[in-house]
C-alpha cells in the first residue's frame, strides 16, 4: 500500500453505489479498503488501489479480523470511513436484518474504529427519515424526524447511535434521496415505467394526489456528494446532516405522461380511485401472488407525500448541486427498455 495515498474504507463496497465510490476515490489519489461479504456481486476490482477485505457486520470476529488488516496497512489512520452497508427491503415488513446489520453493523464498527485515528466517518442515511412536506414546500435537514416505514426507522436508529452512543466520532449525515440510473433501478419508478409499458389496467389509477411527487438522485450525482464530502472532511462541522437529492420533484402525473410519450406516444391519463378500495386492491393482488406484488397495502397512505429539498446546505459545504434531472433522464431510461426490453428487465431485477 502506498503510503502517499490516504486511506478510506467503504463498507458495502460491491453495491450500486459502493462500485462507483471506491473507483472515484481512488482516482482522486485515494487507497480505498473496500468491505463486503463474500459471494456475488463481488467487491470493484479494476482498479490497483482499491483492496477488498472481506467483512461481514453482522458477525463481531469478521468486523475485528477486518479491521486488524486495515490496522496492519494503514497504521492506524483513516482519512474517512464510507459507511453503506445496510439492509433494505421495499416490502415494508419488519425485521430483525434492520437491527442486526443496519444498527447493530454500524456499532461493531465504530467500536473497533476506536483504536484509529479517524478523520471523518460519514453514514449514507436516507432522505426518508423526513416526514413529507405540502406542495410548494421544501424540507430541510433541521425539520423533524419521522418515518414511516422500518426502512427509514432503522436509519433513523443508527443516525442516533452514531451521535450519542459515538460523540467522539467526526460523523457526518448524507441524507441521500433515492438513485436512479439511466436505465432505471429506483423502484417506485421502475414499476412506474413496467405498468405503463405493459399497458397494466392498475397503471391508470392513483389513490393519491397526482401533482405531488418525491425528489431522487442520479447516481453519478450521489457519488459526486459522497466523494466530495471525503474531499472536504476537514471543513464538515462533526454531526452534521446534509440532504442530497434534487431540490424539485417531478409529479407523478408529469411522470405519468412523460413515460406514456415515450412509450405509446400519447399522454397516460390517471384517474383518482379512493385510498381504502386501494388498499382492498393491493391486499388482494399481494394475496393471489403469493406475496410478490410489487404495490403493497401500506404504500396506499404514502401515495400523497411529496418530498421536495432545500439542499442550500449542500451546496454551501460540498459545492454540490445535481447535474441530471429526472424529467430529463426519462427519455434514456424509456428508450434503453425499447431497445431491449429483457435486458431491461433483468437489470432493473424485474421478471419478464
């Protein structure tokens, strides 16, 4: 190892967003130790500084094997730990996985981090740890806290482990939106361009207001904050919150019509069907698929939250604004699925 290069761990290291973190920073001169598990998808291995250890969260012996290694090549001293490494599931249940990985994960390591001299350690949060805001509105890192589902719970949970149980820690919050990709990925709107592309009868009905819209990210966006916060670690104030999304949501009847354009050429019009026949609906959808429906009971309630941000912070400690729009990326996503619509599919984690 280089000992020119400053040293960055990046826990989940083979993810959508880990596999662009590690590349990014290793460009910018850093060497990057990237921990995951064993097994597919294997951690970024194109690029000479960035060094996989295997580690695994959920299990103390793997976290303190893991973190001696780091030990053993940086003496001790990290520029910033990248920590992603989370459980995440968009069906809404409940589990244990939150406590164990997302919670528990983030304790193991910052107890092992005790013995190293760490400059930074910044946590991927989510934006959804927000309660929603009206139309027109915008929400800052300062507004309440307030979850709706087990997901944006657990990140909750860990944000305060990290500052209380961990004060000593230079902790920063990346409250970052959900991440779409030219081809697709964010779930909500994946399915959203599946129905309408498939001419699904459910794609025409909306149990929600239809102007209100939740604000995303592109990828290469949110890698651009997540680089650029290691890069200004030394200027971040510790226990600080930044909201990483793009400040506009598009809506989703803008959406609606948007993907129906590209598409069939035509506008997709949606009609309002009231929030408990919704809800009798996707319970008995869910039921005759066994469990695999995408759109699930408590969604329904969700259908009105609109989420917009002021990311004035973000752009005041991190230089950062998005450079993609969403409204704009539609027409690649939609074009990729036209081009080859299995491949889409299988990208996107989708059965055909």
């Amino acid at each position: 190892m280089s000992v020119n290069r400053p040293a960055v761990i990046v826990t989940g290291s083979s993810g959508l967003l880990g596999r662009p973190v590690c590349t990014s920073l290793t460009e910018l001169g850093y060497q990057v130790l990237g921990f995951d598990r064993v097994g597919w998808p294997e951690p970024p291995k194109e690029h000479d500084y960035v060094r996989d250890i295997e580690c695994d969260v959920t299990d103390s012996i793997s976290v303190r094997a893991a973190m001696q290694k780091v030990h053993q090549l940086t003496g001790g001293k990290l520029a910033s730990v990248v920590h992603m490494a989370a459980y995440y599931d968009f069906s809404g249940q409940d589990s244990d996985l939150y406590q164990q990985v997302t919670i528990n994960g983030t304790d193991r390591l910052l107890n092992e981090l005790e013995d190293f001299q760490v400059d930074q350690f910044a946590f991927t949060s989510t934006t959804l740890v927000h309660g929603p805001c009206k139309i027109g509105e915008h929400i800052s890192e300062d507004d309440p806290l307030e979850a709706k589902w087990p997901y944006p719970q657990s990140k909750i949970e860990t944000e305060r482990l990290i500052r209380d149980g961990h004060p000593s820690v230079r902790s920063v919050f990346l409250r970052i939106a959900g991440i779409y990709t030219d081809y697709g990925r964010q779930p909500t709107l994946v399915q959203q361009i599946k129905r309408i592309y498939e001419k699904d009868f459910q794609g025409r009905f909306f149990p929600g207001d239809t102007d209100a819209g939740q604000s995303v990210v592109h990828l290469d966006d949110a890698v651009d904050a997540i680089v650029r916060t290691v890069q200004r670690r030394d200027s971040i104030e510790s226990k600080t919150a930044i909201l990483i999304g793009e400040a506009e949501p598009v809506s989703y009847q803008v959406l609606q019509d948007l993907i129906g354009q590209q598409l069939h050429g035509e506008e997709w019009t949606t009609f309002y069907v009231p929030k408990l026949l919704a809800k009798v609906g996707a319970a008995v959808t869910d039921t005759l698929s066994g469990g695999d429906a995408f759109i699930k009971p408590f969604m329904v309630n969700m259908a009105d939250d609109h989420y917009a941000f002021d990311v004035s912070r973000a752009k005041e400690l991190l230089d950062w604004e998005p450079e993609h729009r969403l409204d704009q990326a539609i027409a690649r996503m939609t074009q990729a699925l036209k081009d080859d619509p299995d491949q889409w599919y299988r990208k996107n984690g989708l059965q055909t």
